[in-house]
C-alpha cells in the first residue's frame, strides 16, 4: 500500500510539471507573444509562468492587473526588468502562490501592489524578489508576503512572512484582523535598509528583527505570551524625535505583551524630546536589553530588566555605506551562539552573528543568485544535529 500511494504521489508531480506552461508577454507581440500582461493572466492556468519582455525603449506596460491565480512572473531579459505602471491587485485563495521577480514600478506612488482581502479556509503566499515597488500593503489575514533584494520607495505593511535584503522607507508587520490559519514560522525581518521604522502591530506571531540598519524600532502591539527579538541591528536617527529609537507602546493586561528581548544592538540618535535609548511605556511586555552599545548616555525608560549595556560609547555611523565602526567591535554576547560568520566574538550592530549584513548585501551582486535567507549554527555539540537553513533565487 505505501508503494503504491509513494507511486501515485510521484506521478501527481510529473503530471502538475507537464501541466505547466511558459507564456511571452512582448509589446510587439513577437512570436505569437501576447501583448500586454493582462491577456496572459487571462489565458493562464495555474501553476504557469509569465515571461515578460522589457520594452527596447524603457517604456511601460501601462495596465492595473488582478492576478487570479497561482502564476510566476520573470523577465525574458537576464537581469534586466519589466516595467508595468498600474496597481498589482493579488485575490486571495488558499494554496495561491504569486511570485513576481525583476518588476518595476516606477515613480509613481499611486501604483501599488496590493492583496484585495482575507484568505479563507488556508493561506495566500506572495513572493516578491528584486523588484522596484511603490508601495507594498499585503496585511489582510492568512496571507504570507516573503520579499527579497527589493527597493521600495515607499511602504511594506505585511501581515506575515519574511523581508530580507530589501531597502524601504519603512516596514511594519501589521495584521487587519487575527489569522485564523496559521503559518507555522514567525515573522522575520532580516537585513533590511529603511529610512524609517521597523516594526509590529501583529498579534498572531513572534516576530524576529535581526541585522538590520535603521533609524528605529516600533513595537505597539506582539503575540500574547509570544518570544520576540530585537537583536544585532544598527540604529541611526540623526533627527531628533519625541520617542526612543526602540519605543515599546502596547495595550492590554500586564504581562500578555510577552517576553521581547534587546540584544546586541548598535545605536546613535539626537536627543529631543526623550534622551531614552529604549522605551518601555508600560507593563505589558517583560522586556530584558542586554548588550547593547549606545552612542548616548544608556539611558532607558520603563519597566526593563538590563544587563551589560554601555552607553557614552564611540563609534561611527554612515547612513549611505551602511556601517558601523568603533566600540561596537566584539561587544556583542560573548556567547558561541552569537559569534559572527569569522567565528570571532559578536559585534554589536548588523554585522554582527549568523544573519549579518553581508549575507543579504549586496543585493544585486553581478546579476548572479542571491542568499535570502541563512541561518548556521555558531557550534555543533556531539550529541545534537546539525540544522542549517537557508534559501535563494536567481536574477
């Protein structure tokens, strides 16, 4: 019976292959090529790709499209990309996958990609990889956004899922209403850029915050009970503003924001308003900072557990190269499990640990594949087993 359903399961695979298609979308139509990329998904099944054929001029392919089923999008030039202005509405559906690589956007901030409502009955899951966007607003419930290597001008609001390498003004995990079919990881913002904010307004997962540089973290809302992480990030702010660059702000009973832990982090920021390096405005969350190294006099306010944090400390910013220089050096948790790729004692900042800067920028290394996701074990004890995850994609 088990060779049999092995034989059936396998046979279900090489059929949904077959199945498969490749359809051109080229301006002039070339080689029986559809011309404009609405007409593709149109003539689509699910499961098909959707290589499209950036126009010799540079010009656009000027449609608003709702992608309706499971599809991929790929440019028909290696490394080079497609430039759709309009709105990229994605409808929800359970098992629907979209992957969308090497669009662009454009300047123009009205043209967003966007998904239309809630998923029932199982999860939608976009995919977003080196791509130029606008705005980026995937928050409706049971839907996974993971993005890649992309620039965005604007915003990325997500509800789940995981941004790695990408460069933004700002992202916040935020969810319109609780899922009610659950994605089994947290949510994970690795290796990121922004001008603005980090932060979470989610309530159905962990969150994860590791190595990236900005001007500062939001938490106004986490799990119930959850574990989140504030770990090895750069945070610059040169302007000065009215909360910390960590500003924890949540509502509820004491005790069900959960454990958030602040760790290894490099910071620097003009004081105005507050001279607070964290903040933690009330008793919701536990939230324990240690290691970190700040610019500033440590200063802290709210209920935080703390342990060996310095402030006063010298170090260099630069908000354009993105790097950290000075006392941040090997001042990290000394800890096997925090130690950077060289093996060597954690630096404090985005550098520093298994998820460092490194291996997420550059984002476009030549054109060639492109880590989006690493994670290695600093040790291997001889009585345990050797987990390394990690992912990629091609340009």
């Amino acid at each position: 019976m088990k060779k049999k359903l092995l034989f059936i399961a396998i046979a279900g695979l090489f059929t949904s292959m077959a199945n498969a298609a490749d359809l051109y979308v080229r301006a002039t139509g070339t080689g029986g090529a559809y011309t404009s990329v609405s007409a593709a998904i149109t003539a689509a099944n699910n499961g098909d790709r959707i290589i499209i054929q950036p126009k010799t001029d540079g010009s656009a392919y000027i449609e608003n499209l709702t992608i309706n089923k499971s599809l991929t999008f790929v440019s028909e030039t290696n490394y080079n990309k497609y430039f759709i202005r309009g709105t990229i509405n994605i409808n929800p559906a359970a098992g629907r996958v979209v992957t969308i690589s090497n669009l662009s956007s454009g300047n123009f901030t009205i043209y967003n990609i966007v998904a239309t409502g809630a998923t029932t009955g199982g999860r939608t899951t976009i995919n977003l990889y080196n791509c130029y966007l606008n705005n980026v607003d995937t928050t409706p419930a049971n839907t996974t956004t993971n993005m890649s290597g992309c620039t965005v001008s604007g915003y990325v609001f997500f509800s789940h899922g995981r941004m790695t390498g990408n460069n933004a003004q700002r992202i916040m995990a935020y969810n319109t209403s609780s899922d009610n079919s659950l994605a089994t990881n947290d949510i994970e913002i690795i290796g990121n850029a922004t001008t603005s904010t980090i932060g979470s307004q989610q309530t159905s997962y962990n969150f994860k915050f590791y190595n990236n540089f900005t001007s500062g973290f939001g938490i106004y809302n986490t799990k119930t009970s959850g574990t989140n992480e504030i770990v090895n990030n750069t945070i610059y702010e040169p302007n000065g503003g009215d909360i910390a660059p960590i500003y924890i702000g949540l509502n509820g009973d004491p005790g069900t924001g959960g454990n958030i832990t602040i760790m290894n982090n490099a910071i620097s920021f003009v004081v105005a308003q507050t001279n607070a390096c964290i903040q933690n405005i009330n008793s919701v969350a536990t939230v324990t900072a240690s290691y970190n190294v700040s610019t500033n006099a440590f200063v802290t306010e709210g209920t935080i557990s703390q342990s060996n944090n310095t402030g006063a400390a010298n170090m260099n910013f630069n908000n354009t190269a993105y790097t950290v220089t000075g006392m941040n050096v090997n001042a990290g948790n000394p800890a096997v499990s925090y130690t950077d790729l060289d093996l060597t004692r954690n630096d404090a900042g985005h550098y520093g640990g298994s998820n460092s800067w490194a291996n997420y920028f550059p984002a476009d290394n030549g054109g060639r594949p492109q880590v989006n996701y690493l994670v290695t074990p600093r040790a291997v004890l001889s009585t345990g087993t050797l987990n390394v995850s990690g992912s990629a994609y091609s340009k």
